[in-house]
C-alpha cells in the first residue's frame, strides 16, 4: 500500500501499480497523474452559471467538499453520464456536498447551455468559464472530468474519472469502480479507504484558445487604458495609479486576483439581459489575455508605454475642462474632517446660497481636494436652505442624542435626507431632485445633453450628501460641483426625471445565506423610456436586479446584477445603448438577496439580525435608482422622489 494523499478528513491509498511515476506537485504530499497538476491551494473565482446566479468558489467555505464536474454541450459521455451524475448529487447533496459543472467550451453559447441543461435535466448549477482561466487553473481538459476540493485547505482531493463505466462510444452496463462515489463516501465517514487502479477520464477534449499576441504595447496596454483608466489614475483618486508599465507589473498578482474573482473592472451586469454604453467588463478574450501575460512575467517590449499618453492626455483633457464657464458653481466653505477609520457618518452641506435664476442643466462636475476619500457623494436640489430643515428636525424631535449613542441593531435614522424628503415631497413634488454626482467609475464631468436636461428653478438650494471612507490617518476633504446647461429651455430634448424603487420594511435573518427582498411595484401611470438603472445594497447584499409587470401581468427582467459588491456598487449605473420603453400601466419592482452568514466575506455579524437603514454595517438597502423621460412632454413628474440620474455619454 502506497500513502499518496494526506488531508485533515482521512488518508487515501492507492493499490495496485498503476504504471505511472509518483511525483510531487508542491502540496506536502505525493501525486500521480490523476490528482491535480495545479500548484498549492486553489485560488477563489467567481462565474456566472448557465441561471445568472453568480458563484464564487470560496462562499462554500462550510462545505464538507466541492465537487466541479467538466461539462460541454454535444459531447455523448458527458450526456450519458447525466443521470448518473444527478443521482450522485442527490445521494451526496444532503451531506453536505457542494455541486458545479464547468462549462469552457467557447463554442457553447448560454443560451445552448440552458437547452442542454433542460434536455438531459442536468440539476446542477453549470458555471460559464468562457476565457477557460477557471478550466486551466484546475488542470481540466476533458468533458467529464471529475475535481473534489477540500474548503479546509483549498487543495485538490481527487481529479480523475467518474467511473470506468464510460469509454468512447461503451456505456457499461455497470462500472467496475465507482471513483468519485468512493472519494465521497471516505469524505463523509471521515474514512482510510483504498482506490483500484484509477483510469483517465474519458471525455471531449476542450479546445484552448492560444492568444495571437500578448504584447504589451500593441495589446495588453489598451485593454488597460481602455477598461482600467476611468478610475486608477491620479485625477480620478482611485489607488492603485497605473500611470505607467512599472505600476502595472508591479500590481500584476493583485490585478489577477480581482479579475479571476470578477471584482474588477467595476462591472456586474448580466450580458443576457441588455448592452450597455457604458460597459467596462472584460471580454473573454480580454480576461484570458491578461491572465496569461500575467502568468509568463508580465513582460514589455518596444519602446513606448501607452500608459504614459494616455495618463498624460487625461490630465491634459481635466485642464481643458476648466475652460467651460459653468452655469452654477457650489462650493464647500469648509473643510470636512475625515477619521482614519471606522464607520463616519453621512455629512451633509449647503454649497453656496440660493440659485439666482432657472436653469436647464445638462451636467455636472465635481472636483475635490481629496478624491480617494469619497465613497459617493449625492447631490439634492432643494426648495429651503439646510438650516431650514436642521431646524425642522429639531422642531419636530427628530434628533435624540440617547438613541445615536445606543448601539443599535439595525440603523439610526436618516434624519436630513428623510426631513428634505418629506417636507419637499409636499411643498415642491415637481422640482425635488437628488442625484449621484460623485463615485467610483463615473466619470467627471457627467453629460446627459443628447438624453435631455433637468430643470432648476431659481431660489432652489444645492445640498451635497457626502459619504467618507477612511485613509488611514486623519485627512480632510472639500469639493466644488459645477452645473453646465442652459439658462432658457432647450428646443430639443425631454425633461429627465428620475425614480428610487425601495423596500423600507424587511427583516434579514441571521445566518443565513440566502435573503430575498422584494420592493413593492412602482406603477407607471404613462409611457416612458429608461434611461439608466442603479442599484444599491450595503455589505450583505449579493445581487439585485429590476423587473418590469407589464399590463397582461407577464414579468420580464430588465436589468440583473448578479455579483453586487458595495466597494464600487454605489457609482456604477448602467446606461442602455438604447433607452427602455415601459409601457403606461406596467409596474416596475426591485428584487435583492442578501448573504448574512459567515461565509460572506464582507459581512460585519452574521449574527444580527437587519432591517432597512443608511448605515452599512448595521444595516441593508433594497434600491433600484432609475433616470427616465416621458414620452409626452407635458407630463412630468414620478410617483416617487428620484435618487441618481447616473447618465453618460
């Protein structure tokens, strides 16, 4: 008896001689072929599945193992072995188990995938690897090949066949070795079991795509300037800077971690559902050639860095900027002091005094000493000055000292933002208007010209709702926000208006980790075309997406963000190349799921349980902000206050 594999759950054992050279690969125990050609620990990544549901490796981290079974359309082994890999998972599933198959086939479209699926009743979430990282990291090449992974250690456990039952074009009657099922139950009993000869997973071969070029000059540098520099450059504030070639490797392990986990670029929307003008993703190819730069030593060749112009015709196009007279500027008059650390509460500030005539704006600019510290910053158009509303909360007792200092399970009133609400839905329902003017990814200045154009009355006031996040030490911040537009209405174009679709009343459970959250519909009383969606969650939320209920009550999915992350959620609005027409007596709603157990890694308590408020950590949002026009031009107004226009050209 030869020990190859030693884990925290059992020992295994092969008997027999298989043939084959025992070698090491680096895991602190000897291998053969069948086990993993990876090194160390398997890094986490995140996919799609074949349903939309956005899955990360490391989220069953309380899994006993995972098992990903390679998978691809057409091939007759992978589909002989349907029914007997969904008994597998039905016998192993209430063991806690975890099941994936792993599609890579470039040729295999979603849609073919969700038909094959259907077709052989395949049960199981199928994770859509189309830039093949996932595949390759894992050391498959064939359809059926089976891998079990330890959450303990994030090591391989077993890759290798499923059976010997199949073979090209043999469907045993039964197999002679069952390996995966032997590799499961030893997981389960916490068992010393001993494995027959084990043979090669007999599969479709997966058909790798070989990059034409992976210069960085012609190609790498392109991708970057392209999907990287709306954010990771000094004018934008946000670390780390890519100015240059030597920036770039030296960040390259960090920069493959967060594409691999699909963190980065800042962008989550469902392909199935709508392009986008303003989409920043990676394309396949783009992942897959940035992975594999990055894997051979992230090497340079010719004699320019692309990074270099770039960076330089940025700054030279912000200084350019500055040469277009704004209709309305508003500035801090103070600095704001920004903590190291730790939660910092919303602040809210006046810029300037009333605005001294009407205005039709077609954008804004925001600019401020201190960029890095700005989670988002929102802008309210107000009919009062805020003294008038401070005063108002006192007024009324909205502010009790006792209740701020107690620490709360879920969240302290929003007493400013509410009071604004409340008081200029009455007073002013046609003119309110709050939108997102800073975050990360949107760009500086936003245009919204060619969609149409808000209207500012005179005497409105600018209120500025700004949201910090700590350096590291002590800093302070104040911006300026500059309104482009016109001072008579334009001839051309449509009033935007916008909406904020919200659930104020729900209850997240502890430990749990899956929470639905649905928004109650919003009616839409006449025709209108969307413009932009943005939507928001705190540090539990996972995905959100926006359905429309139309007349004959069929729902259809308008936008879905299946991988919601708070670190860059908040800026990034979606922009369809082409507006939405939502017909008069449709309804809009919003549904959002939250992941309040242990296993979401940005999860402040899995045990608490959480209602509805502003702070983070204490508490959720279920929001979908929404920019619109009408179709008649005579009408205006929603049937709910607006949060973000969140419009680019």
């Amino acid at each position: 008896m030869i020990p190859i594999l030693i884990i925290g759950i059992g020992v295994f054992y092969f008997s027999g001689k298989t043939g084959e050279e025992l070698v090491s690969y680096g895991y602190g125990f000897k291998s053969n072929k069948y086990l993993s050609q990876a090194k160390g620990e398997i890094a986490d990544f995140g996919l799609l599945d074949h349903q939309g549901n956005f899955r990360s490796l490391y989220r069953d981290s309380n899994a006993l193992a995972i098992v990903i079974i390679s998978q691809g359309n057409d091939c007759p082994i992978i589909q002989r072995y349907s029914s007997i890999i969904n008994e597998i998972k039905n016998k192993y599933a209430p063991k806690n188990i975890v099941f994936y198959f792993l599609n890579s086939n470039r040729q295999d479209s979603r849609e073919a995938i969700i038909k094959e699926a259907k077709k052989y009743n395949l049960s199981i979430p199928i994770l859509m690897d189309p830039s093949q990282v996932v595949a390759e990291s894992l050391g498959i090449t064939r359809t059926s090949e089976a891998v079990v992974i330890s959450p303990k250690d994030w090591k391989i456990l077993y890759k290798g066949a499923i059976s010997d039952r199949m073979d090209y074009g043999i469907d045993k009657q039964v197999a002679r070795n069952n390996y995966l099922n032997t590799v499961l139950d030893a997981i389960v009993e916490n068992k010393t079991i001993s494995l027959e000869k084990v043979v090669d997973a007999k599969g479709c071969l997966i058909s790798f795509n070989k990059p034409v070029s992976l210069s960085y000059e012609k190609v790498i540098a392109p991708i970057i300037i392209n999907k990287c520099l709306n954010c990771h450059t000094e004018s934008s504030g946000y670390l780390p800077y890519f100015d240059n070639y030597q920036k770039v490797k030296g960040w390259t392990a960090m920069s493959k971690e967060t594409i691999v986990t699909d963190r980065m670029p800042p962008w989550s929307s469902d392909p199935l559902y709508g392009k986008y003008a303003n989409n920043i993703s990676l394309t396949p190819e783009e992942k897959r050639v940035l992975i594999k730069w990055i894997d051979i030593g992230a090497p340079k060749d010719g004699t320019n860095d692309p990074l270099v112009l770039a960076n330089s015709n940025i700054k030279t196009k912000k200084l350019s900027l500055k040469n277009i007279y704004p209709l309305h500027v508003g500035e801090m008059r103070a600095d704001n002091k920004i903590p190291p650390s730790g939660l910092i509460e919303y602040k809210y500030v006046q810029l300037g005094g009333a605005i001294p005539f009407d205005m039709w704006v077609t954008g804004v600019e925001t600019i401020s000493t201190t960029p890095q510290l700005l989670h988002h910053a929102n802008l309210m158009i107000t009919s009062k000055d805020l003294s008038f509303y401070q005063q108002l909360m006192k007024d009324n007792g909205a502010i009790n000292e006792k209740e701020r200092s107690k620490n709360l399970d879920g969240d302290l009133p929003i007493y400013t933002l509410a009071t604004i609400n409340r008081y200029d839905q009455v007073h002013s329902p046609d003119n309110l208007i709050r939108f997102l003017i800073w975050a990360p990814s949107r760009p500086q200045p936003l245009f919204f010209g060619k969609y149409g154009y808000i209207f500012v009355p005179k005497g409105s006031y600018m209120i500025e709702e700004a949201h910090y996040m700590g350096s590291g030490r002590e800093e302070f911040e104040r911006n300026r926000v500059a309104l482009y537009g016109f001072l008579t209405k334009p001839k051309e174009g449509q009033q935007i208006k916008s909406l904020s679709i919200n659930n104020y009343n729900f209850t997240i459970l502890p430990n749990k980790k899956e929470n639905i959250v649905k928004t109650p519909e919003y009616k839409i009383n006449k025709n209108i075309h969307l413009l932009s969606f943005n939507g928001h969650l705190h540090m539990r939320g996972t995905s959100i997406k926006l359905e429309v209920i139309l007349p004959d009550n069929k729902t259809k999915t308008i936008v879905s963000i299946p991988n919601y992350y708070y670190g860059w959620g908040t800026g990034t609005s979606l922009v369809p190349i082409d507006p939405i027409a939502i017909k008069a007596g449709s309804s809009l709603r919003a549904i959002c799921n939250y992941d309040n157990s242990e296993q979401n890694p940005y999860n402040p308590d899995s045990t608490k349980t959480v209602h509805f408020g502003q702070r983070v950590d204490r508490s959720e949002m279920c929001q979908f902000n929404i920019a619109a026009t009408y179709d008649d031009p005579k009408d205006h107004g929603f049937i709910h206050p607006g949060y973000d226009m969140g419009i680019s050209e």
